[in-house]
C-alpha cells in the first residue's frame, strides 16, 4: 500500500480541522451550546406548563401545614405541622431503616459469606442456598412477601404471639418493653464513651509497644472487656437506674412500650436479608481473594492459627471487601425507598408521595428528594477515596 | 536374588480413605465443633424444607378453576393455574397472544444463539437482534400495521411487560453508555465533567424516584400538547439508569485494555474513532459481557418498581391479583410463584455470566 503525501511548505499551519487542540475545543463548544440549549427549551416550557396550571415555584410551600399525619416518627410530629417538618420526619425515618439495615446485613453477609467457605459441607451448602435463593428474587417481591404474606396474616392484638410476656407480636407490629431512664443514667453512656476512649489509646499503645518492642498484649479482648465491662460495672455500681415499661393488652390493642410497625418490620427484614446476600459474596470473594502463598508463608514463620487469621488473612482481604461493601449499603439506603410501596413513612413516601400529590410541587419535592440521596452517596464515594489512598498497594 | 517379575495387583483404597462413609467423617464430621455444625445444619434444613415440600407439593391442589377446588390445607396452585395467562401477558386480548408468543419464541431464539458459542454468525445475529428485532417486536405487539388491531400499551402486561422493559432499556442504555464511559476517559474537560456528572447523578439516586421524576415532572418538560405514553416514560426513566451504570461496566472494561493497543493504532494513523471502533472497544466489550450480564440481572429485578407507576410488570399483575375478591387469601402462592419465576430468570443469567467469567479469564491465578 502507497500512501501519497505531500509535504506542506514550511512555515504554513494545518487546516484547524486538523489541530487537535482547535478541534477539541470546537466539540466542547458545540457540547455547550447543545446543553443550554436543552436545557433552556426545557425550563421554557416547564414555565409555560406551570403557569397554565396556576403552580408557583419557590420553596413556600415548606412552611404550609401539612395536614396528614404520620404513623412513626422520631421527632414530635402532628398534622398540624409543616411540610418542612415532613421533610425531616421522612429523612429521619428513611436513616432509621437505613442504620439499622446495614447492621443487620453486615452480620448476616459475613456470618453467611465464612459459612460459604466453611469446611462442613452442609454449612457450606445452606449458605449457598441462601445466596443464590435470596439474591436473584426481586427485592420488592421480598418486601412483599414480607408484609402481605407473613405480618398482615399474623394473629389479631388479642391472640397475639407472646415471648415470655415482655415481646408481643401481632398484626398491628412488635411490641417491646421500653426502658425509662431514671435520674443517674447518665452516667453509664459517659463511662462508655471513656471506656471507648481509653480501648483506643490502648490499642495505639499496644502498636507502638509491638513494633518497638515485637511484644504484644491481647488488646482487642481487653478493649471489648473495657467497653462493656465498665459500663455494666457502673450501672451496677449506682444501682440499676431503669425501669421498663411492659407493653399492656388494654381493649383491642396494646399500650406502653416501644411499638414497630410491621411495614418497618417487613421493610428492614427484605433489605437486611437481600442486601446480606450480596454481602457474603463480597466476603467470600474476599477471602478468596488472599493467595494461599500468603497463608501458607504466614504458616511457615509457625504463626498460630488466629493469628494467621487476624495478621496476615483479614487486614488483606478488608482490603479487598470495603469498596464493594461500602456500595452495597449505598443500596441499600437507596433501596429503601421502596418503603412507598407498603407505605412506610420514609423521606419518597411521605415527601415524594403525599407532599407532591398535596402540593403538587413536583420540581421542588423531587429535587429535594434527589438532593437528599445525592448527598448520601457523595459522602460514601468520598469517604471511599479516601480509603482507598490510604490502603492502595504501593507497588514498584 | 529375589526377582519378583509379575506386578502385585493394584489393590483398593483403605475403607477409611474412600466410600461415603469416609466422605460423611471428612466432610461433616470431622472434630466435635464441625459435628455440632452438622447437627444444627440437619435441624435447619428439617425445619425449613420440610414444610415447604409439604406445604407446595404434597398437600397442594392443583387443578380446578375456583377457590372451591381448594381443598387441602397444602398451596392451592389452582390460583396461579387460573390466572396463568394474565401473569404472562397482562390484559393482552386473548385471541391477540400469538403475536406476543412469536415474540416470546423470537427472543429466546436470538439470546440462545448469542449464548451458545458453537453457532456461527454472532455478528450479524447480534445486529439483528439490536436492530431489527425492537422494530419487528414494536410493529407486532403494538399492531396498527399490515391490518393488526391496535393494542394499547396499557393493555401489555406481565411477564411479557417486565422482559420488554428489561430489554429496551438494556439495549437504549448500550450506545449512551458507551458515549458516556468514552467521554468519561476524554482529555476534554468540558465532555469529561459532563459525563462525570451525567454518570455520578444518575448512579446516585434510587431509581423509584428516576421513575417518579419520570412520570410527573417529564410532561412538565416538554411543550403541553405532546403527550408522552406512560411506557415510554418509565423506559426513558429507565435508559437513563442504566446507562449511567453500564457506562461504569464499560469503563472497567476500557481500562483493562493495556494503553500500548492505542498508541500502536493510533501509529499507524487512525484516527480516534477508528482507534475506539476497531481496536479498542472489540477487545473491551468482549471482556465486558459478564459485568453487563450481571447489571443487566439488577435491572431484570429492578423493573418490578414501575408497578409504584401503574404499570403492570409481572410483581404489579400478581399484586393486583391478589386483591381481586373472588381469591382472597392467596398471597403466599402468588408471590411463590412470581419469585419462582423471577429466580430462574436471574439464576440462569448469572450461571452464564459465571460461565463466561472463567471462559474469559486468562490471567494469572496466584
């Protein structure tokens, strides 16, 4: 193949549709003007659209009463406040399921994932069972199951299944004893923060002292005796400050103690239980991923056991888990949002549900919505780099 | 000299080495700890499976036509048996099912053959399948052409309704995440913070309220009197999702391509779009196929969300199933069967993807 070519004279530029750098601005100016272009038909006719139908824009409408009430939340609430205080009633209700999610999945997905890889057979097949079960099933579908097939069939408040007359459950939620706080309890949250304090120190001392010296006291175990030793020391110490409140069957319902309504029963069991699913494949995948090389070097140095395990397996294979784990409970936030499906006041329930269709307001409520969620997960994925420079492999 | 010139047999195994006993002791009874394992694993699964065997199998009913028929105190699959068709096909007009059926037959044909490595032609039936078989499946299914009754979109419904939704938005998201992974590795400031905020904003929010702001601020956008089919909203709600996700997919799978392919085509002179098209994505996008497999799974799950809309996707049919009077109290069957059908779907997706995962992997195993 010949290529004719003639050489340009000396001293003459290249047509700028052959300059790199013209061209790419020329693209990117052109990408500009397509956007604003976009999006200023767009807000032209979002304006024509909201002036026929007599809708004004502005955030006012935060401060308007409500008029709805709320089945459960966390800060005094009333139909009589604002739309703002839905907000935050939502939000608040939407980080409840969301913490308490990602607790319970982190337990069950490593539980399940070490089961997966756990030398019985039977284990290993009843983890498998419960991954591949739980995690190729719609989560909705889950929620569902939960609520109409398993809470809404439950016995009515009278014929209520009782655990050892403290824990009643039944078709309207569990019902479990509240503690009610007497004056000196204070105490014992305070002495928990010292004892956390001071395993901290400890644990720094014990690093600095192991790699001074290569000697090393069991810090870990002696922490978790400090965290919860001293409290319960403390707490027997000035006298058991609590009382609880029993839940009591008056009429056709309960009264006293803390009340969980089943829709946030059947919304925290379906995301714990799916998002745990996909958990402990991230841990087994994990684990997995440490080369045996590691493990079989680690022996040959005739480390024990555990401590192959807590040295040389774990700080690795965390490594490994975090970044994916971290987006698992970025979903599972996002996940909850499905609670509008069985209608759980959570921040798309009653903010972009009941609110929108109040107000109908629907740039502002769902912007917030988006803002809302948007924040969640820049806070994640920041927190995610910075992990990740601080545990990146610095290779050759 | 003792010459021993014939072989000794070949004798077998110790007893205590081989045969299920063997197994069992080193399996599941090896050590105190691991037998107790085993005993509490044997408990479970006896107080799990056992029930439910009996529960959908031996005490079930399965013919009949009423809640009459239901006798027993097992499943009463008669429900699903009932209303089998309309969880396959939504309201679709009874005498119109061939059409979904050839669609149906179609589609299971088209992702066979691209399935299968033995059969040739991959190319050409991929461009079919992305190509043509959407606007055959449309003019089809919608009718309106060569004397088809027309059937409005919110007549379709189903399992039918979750497969197109699942489909169409997959294969709208593909072009517009390529554009955008491309964009994302760009040297252009202006097209890489686009796409990186394109990308960040559509990943970052639950698609309930993508399909939320679809349904109710989407007509807002456009001019008044276009009024835009509450299908067609949901899907642009759902490309828009996913290709912010497969861009993510396509992006690790451009940055598995060691960057001497580039340079080495882009000195033999091509130009960009060659150097992407004929070097570089060829390479990535055959690597890329199980992570898309696998986000095309989430997205199979995730279309049961537009029943929050009123659509109704296979979950939204059974829902409202469930309410219809005449059979009352048959939820648990419902959502077993949904889930049933559900799970073979995606199980069978990522035993492929797991498939190709170990086909594809060639790296170094440490």
């Amino acid at each position: 193949m010949s290529v004719k070519s003639t050489p340009r004279p000396a001293g003459q530029k290249p047509p700028f549709w052959r300059d790199r750098a013209k061209r790419a601005l020329i693209f990117q100016l052109l990408l500009i003007t397509a956007v604003a272009a976009f999006l200023l038909y767009i807000v032209g006719n979002t304006q024509d659209n909201l002036s026929e139908r007599g809708i004004t824009t502005g955030f006012g409408f935060l401060s308007n009463t409500a008029g709805f009430g709320i089945v459960q939340s966390l800060i005094d609430y009333s139909s009589q406040s604002t739309y703002g205080r839905t907000f935050v009633v939502g939000l608040l209700n939407t980080l409840l399921v969301g913490g308490l999610g990602v607790l319970a999945a982190t337990i069950i997905g490593f539980t399940v994932g070490i089961a997966r890889l756990s030398p019985n057979w039977l284990i290993a097949r009843l983890a498998n069972v419960y991954i591949e079960t739980f995690r190729n099933i719609p989560l909705l579908l889950q929620i569902f199951f939960w609520y109409f097939a398993v809470l809404r069939t439950l016995p009515s408040a009278r014929e209520s299944m009782a655990f050892g007359e403290a824990i009643f459950l039944n078709v309207r939620g569990l019902y479990l004893p509240q503690p009610l706080f007497e004056s000196g309890f204070g105490l014992i949250p305070a002495t928990f923060l010292v004892a956390i304090a001071a395993s901290i120190a400890l644990m720094i001392w014990n690093k600095r002292r192991h790699e001074a010296t290569g000697k090393r006291i069991p810090a870990g175990w002696l922490s978790l005796v400090l965290i919860f030793g001293l409290p319960l020391v403390v707490l027997i110490a000035t006298g058991v400050p609590v009382t609880w409140e029993m839940p009591e069957l008056r009429g056709f319902n309960f009264r006293g103690g803390i009340t969980v309504i089943p829709e946030f029963l059947a919304l925290w069991l379906a995301l714990s239980i799916y998002t745990a699913s996909f958990i402990a494949e991230i841990v087994r995948s994990g684990i997995q991923a440490i080369s045996h090389g590691q493990t079989e070097a680690a022996q040959a140095l005739s480390l024990p056991r555990n401590l192959i395990l807590k040295l040389i397996v774990i700080p690795q294979a965390m490594r490994v888990i975090i970044p994916p784990l971290t987006s698992q409970y970025l979903n599972l936030i996002k996940n909850s949002s499905l609670a509008t499906a069985i209608g759980y006041p959570d921040l798309v329930s009653v903010f972009a549900g009941t609110t929108l269709n109040q107000t109908g307001q629907a740039i502002e409520v769902i912007a917030m919505t988006m803002a809302v969620y948007l924040t969640i997960s820049l806070l994640v994925s920041m927190f995610m780099n910075w992990f990740n420079a601080r545990v990146a492999l610095v290779e050759r | 000299m003792i010459h021993n010139r014939d072989m000794i047999p070949e004798r077998p195994a110790p007893k205590s080495v081989i045969g299920p006993l063997a197994w069992l002791r080193a399996n599941l009874f090896n050590g105190p700890i691991n037998s107790l394992f085993t005993l509490i694993g044997l408990y479970l699964v006896y107080l799990l499976f056992v029930p439910a065997i009996q529960w959908a199998f031996i005490n079930a009913d399965w013919i009949g036509t009423s809640r009459d028929d239901c006798s027993r105190e097992g499943a009463c699959w008669v429900f699903v048996n009932a209303r089998f068709s309309q969880f396959i096909y939504g309201l679709y007009p009874s005498e119109e099912t061939w059409r979904p059926n050839i669609i149906f037959a179609g589609f299971f044909t088209l992702i066979a053959w691209l399935a299968i490595p033995r059969l040739p032609l991959k190319r050409w039936v991929a461009a079919f399948a992305l190509l043509a078989f959407p606007v055959i499946a449309f003019v089809l299914l919608h009718g309106g052409y060569f004397n088809l009754t027309v059937v409005p979109t919110s007549q379709w419904g189903g399992l039918m309704l979750t497969l197109l939704l699942a489909t169409v938005g997959m294969i709208a998201a593909l072009p517009i995440g390529i554009m955008l992974a491309l964009g994302r590795r760009s040297e252009m400031p202006i097209v890489k913070s686009f796409c990186v905020v394109f990308i960040e904003f559509w990943r970052g929010v639950p698609l309930i309220t993508i399909l939320f702001m679809a349904s109710v601020m989407l007509p807002l956008f456009l001019p008044g009197d276009i009024n835009i089919d509450r299908l067609v909203r949901a899907l642009i709600g759902i490309t828009l999702f996913q290709s912010a996700y497969m861009a993510e997919v396509i992006r690790g799978g451009l940055q598995a391509i060691p960057k001497g392919q580039e340079e080495a085509a882009a000195a033999l002179g091509m130009t960009y779009w060659k150097r992407m098209g004929l070097i570089v994505l060829p390479q990535a996008l055959k690597m890329m196929i199980p992570g898309i497999v696998n986000t095309f799974i989430s997205l199979f799950k995730d279309t049961t969300l537009v029943m929050i809309i009123g659509l109704f996707d296979l979950l939204g049919i059974v829902q409202a199933a469930l309410s219809d009077s005449r059979w009352l109290g048959f939820s648990l069957e419902g959502y077993v069967f949904a889930a049933f059908m559900f799970w073979i779907f995606c199980f069978s997706m990522s035993r492929y993807s797991q498939y190709l995962e170990r086909k594809l992997h060639t790296g170094h195993r440490n």
